[in-house]
C-alpha cells in the first residue's frame, strides 16, 4: 500500500457549540466551525455514539464570513432544531496538525487518510491529546477501510475508536464528572426482502459497534459495560450459529477463535461482579454474624480489582484491535463468499423466507433439552440454559421481522426462565470460584463463610424448584409465533438440525 498523491499539511482550529443544556447533543448533532487558512467552515454531523453503522455519519457543510456558528446557513443550518440562535455558547475546540494523504489500494477505490496530531481543550479547562487517523472513502467498497487498517497495523500500534471527537470534547467538558455512557443493543432492522448474507451483513455490523461502543465503559470498571460487551460477542455467535450451516466450516472456526479469548477475560471479570452483586450481597443481612463474611468481600474486590485489570490489557492490546478490524472486514466484504459454504445457495436467499426456519431450529433445540426438566443434571441444565440464551438472541436479531406484540410475549417467558437457569449457573460458578479466595492468613473464616453464602443460595433454588418446573413447562408448550406471522411460510432447502 502507497499513497498517490503528494501529503498535504493543515493547522486546524474547530469550536464545538451547543446551547446551555445541550440541546445538539441530546438530538445526536454536533455543530462545529473550523478555522482553516483564514476560511470558516460551519459542519453539522449526526451519527453519533451508539449507532451500528461505525462508517456513516451524516455531515452538512456551509463557508461563513466569520467565526461566529449561523444556525440559518444554507445546509447545514437546516439541519438544527429551531430557536437555538441566541442560545449557542463554545464548549470545546480541537486544535490539530493534519497530513492528508490518498491511497488508491485498489483501481476503483480511493480513500483519504489523514493523520490528526493535537489537543481538545474545554473551554472550562482541561484537556486531551490527539493521535488519530481518519479514513474517510472517497469512492469504492467500503471494505477496502478495513483493509487498509489492517495494513497500517502492522507498522504503528492502532485500535478502533467509535468515540468521534465531539463525543470526547463533550465528555471532557462534562463537570459533573459522568462515567463512559453504556450502549445497550439497539434492535437491528431487517428488510424481509434482502438476502441471509446481507442481514448477516447488517447483524455483524451492530454487533461489532455493540463491542466497540462500550469499551470506554468497560475501561471505567463500569461492569455494565463489561455486561454489555458479553451481549455483543454472544450475539455475534448467536448469528454465526444460526447461519452455520450456511457458511464454511473454516470460516465459523477462525471467527470463534478470534472471539473466544477475548469472551474468557470478560467472562472472569463479569462472574466475580456477579458473586459481588447478586450473590454476596442479598445474602450479606442474614450471613453478618459469620466471621469472615467481610474478609471474602475483601477477597472478592481483590480478584475483581486484578480482573479488570486484564480486561483493560485485552482492550488495549494489538491482538484485540486485529480482531475487531479483521471480524469488521469479514463483514463488509461478505468474505464466506470465496470459501465453499455446505448450502451457498440459501445465502442467496431471503432472510424473510429463512427466518422462521432458523428460529424453529432453536426452538427445537430448547424443547429437546428441557424434557423431563426435574430429572436433569446440573450439566444438563447448563446445556439447556445456553440452548435458551442463544434461541433469545436469535429471536432478538430476527426481531423486525416478527409480530412485536407476540415477540415481547414469547420474550418476556423466555426471560424469565433464563432468569432462573441464571441463578442456578451464577450458584455454580460461585462454588468454583470460591477456592481461589481462600488465601492468606484468614483463609478458615473466609472458606466456613463463603460455604454459608453457597448454602443460603442453595437453599433459595430448592424452595423455587416447583415453580421453575412450571416456567420452563410453560415455554415448552408455547406457541412459537413466527411461524404464524412470519414473512413467508414457504419451506426452504433444509438447514438443519
């Protein structure tokens, strides 16, 4: 890869405006007018954090006379929300070097990088560097970024930022000292007329952003926004899984590779949030009168301490930013196309008419496991409570195209017997965890309370065992409803078992 054109080198000054209650911000704006040799350009922007589409933001530009923002220039203006003129005040401004370059890495395909050196300064104080490089496609497959990407990884240490600088002048400015926000999963809207691979497509798209759009939450030790993070990788192999017999086998196992080491370092962070909050604490009022209750809380923010602290290497490491760029490219550029698919042909098909086959799948999955419910083992029903987790997520990506009122129904069944399989598998886990908190000098009080703590749960899931024996009979003779209302009834080629 070589530029094709000479660089070019800019000094760029931008003030960042919003009304005193941020009003742009609240309707997903910015409003910015950038010094640039001796000219003045007004930008309004949309898209910003928490969308599934990390390519696309829509932009609107106007030249001014002067520094001042105009909420009535000619495109940009109409862009922003009425009566604000008397209201916008500078919030913060980016002040940066930038070298602009093309790259032309294939003949229709032609892309802008510029590389931004600099600073965003609040207008209260304080500050933040800048070192970034923006790809912007100017013509061609917007898979060739990806690509690109990944080719400057090899020669300088890079990671996907979704946060667009207004998004970080807004956070710096922010004196009330708020965390990273979570993003919890917007639904994915799918035309039942595209293809299976163009709404696999579309799902890769916003579950990548889902990951990618919580990572500063999760570097803040926000434990949802490790929770949230979880979501997106399993709901990335939730549609891997239900497609699987659609896409090559080598395909489907280097995807689980990429994600599964990542998944390991957040599934030990969120599990020892999980005993904190969900296990430690309910039962800490019935279990103060055990002597070392307060130490294995001690034991448990140690481990949680030295959890995340992985979590932030993984974040930050090469590996991770390889993966989300090389998942990214896989994606965009629909690469299961060059391996040989076990039914190819069904990719080609659309979504609308294999949507319900895909979910009878999991469907049936899930009543196969769940016969003869107070007979199973605890493996078996850890089997069973996977089964269910990944028929949810299945139903929650396909959810456009269902009947909404039967969806929330047959959901909020669902969740409920998560819910309770849940608990049983937090227990479990707990048991196992429990031994590597075990140490040091209060190691006897800490083990005699953390067995109390196992048994006073223990104890709460043998009281509800009639009712969850109740809530999973009542899912195994649900209705499913996408078969009624599903887009198209007709039966594709089968895509199995």
């Amino acid at each position: 890869m070589a530029p094709t054109s000479a660089s070019s080198h800019l000094r760029l000054i931008s003030t960042y405006y919003d009304t005193p209650d941020l009003a742009l911000k609240r309707r997903g704006l910015s409003l910015r007018v950038r010094e640039q040799s001796g000219r003045f350009i007004q930008t309004v922007k949309t898209g910003e954090p928490g969308g599934s589409d990390l390519l696309t933001r829509g932009e609107w530009e106007d030249e001014l006379a002067a520094s001042a923002p105009d909420p009535h220039a000619a495109q940009s203006g109409k862009h922003l929300p009425d009566g604000i003129a008397g209201d916008l005040q500078p919030l913060f401004a980016t002040d940066v070097t930038r070298t602009t370059l093309a790259i032309e890495p294939a003949p229709a395909t032609r892309i802008e990088a510029a590389v931004d050196q600099g600073e965003i300064r609040a207008a209260g104080g304080g500050s933040e560097p800048i070192s970034e490089i923006e790809l912007e496609l100017k013509r061609g497959d917007p898979a060739a970024l990806y690509g690109v990407a990944l080719q400057l990884l090899d020669v300088a240490s890079l990671r996907i930022e979704p946060r667009s600088k207004s998004e970080r002048g807004y956070r710096l400015g922010d004196r009330a000292g708020a965390g990273p926000s979570v993003v919890h999963a917007e639904p994915v809207v799918l035309d039942p007329a595209i293809t299976v691979e163009a709404a696999l497509q579309e799902i890769g798209r916003a579950c990548l952003a889902h990951v990618l759009h919580n990572e500063p939450a999760a570097l803040a030790r926000d434990p949802e926004g490790v929770h949230q993070i979880r979501v997106a990788v399993r709901r990335i192999r939730s549609a891997i899984s239900a497609f699987k017999k659609l896409l090559p086998a080598a395909d489907r196992r280097w995807v689980s590779a990429e994600l599964s080491w990542f998944v390991d370092i957040l599934g030990r962070a969120r599990n020892l949030d999980v005993f904190a909050t969900d296990l430690l604490q309910p039962a800490r009022v019935n279990l103060s009168s055990e002597a070392g209750i307060d130490d294995l809380g001690v034991a448990l923010e140690r481990e949680r301490d030295a959890a995340y602290d992985r979590v932030e290497r993984a974040i930050y490491s090469e590996r991770h930013a390889a993966g989300m760029l090389r998942l990214s490219h896989w994606f965009e550029a629909q690469s299961w196309r060059a391996g040989k698919a076990a039914r190819s042909a069904l990719l080609t098909s659309t979504i609308g008419e294999m949507a319900s086959h895909l979910l009878d799948r999991r469907w049936r999955t899930v009543r196969k496991r769940s016969k003869a419910f107070g007979r199973l083992t605890a493996p078996q029903r850890h089997k069973l409570r996977i089964a269910a987790k990944k028929l949810r997520y299945t139903i929650e990506l396909f959810g456009s195209l269902l009947d909404q009122e039967d969806l929330r129904a047959f959901t909020k069944r669902l969740k409920r017997v998560q819910d309770d399989l849940g608990y049983a598998n937090d227990v479990r886990v707990a048991r196992g965890i429990l031994p590597e908190l075990c140490a040091g000098a209060r190691r006897g009080p800490v083990a005699r309370a953390g067995a109390r703590l196992i048994e006073w749960h223990e104890r709460a899931l043998a009281t509800a065992e009639r009712e969850r024996a109740r809530r999973i009979d009542r899912l195994r003779y649900a209705a499913p409803f996408w078969r009624e209302r599903g887009p198209s009834n007709a039966r594709p080629d089968r895509v199995g078992s």
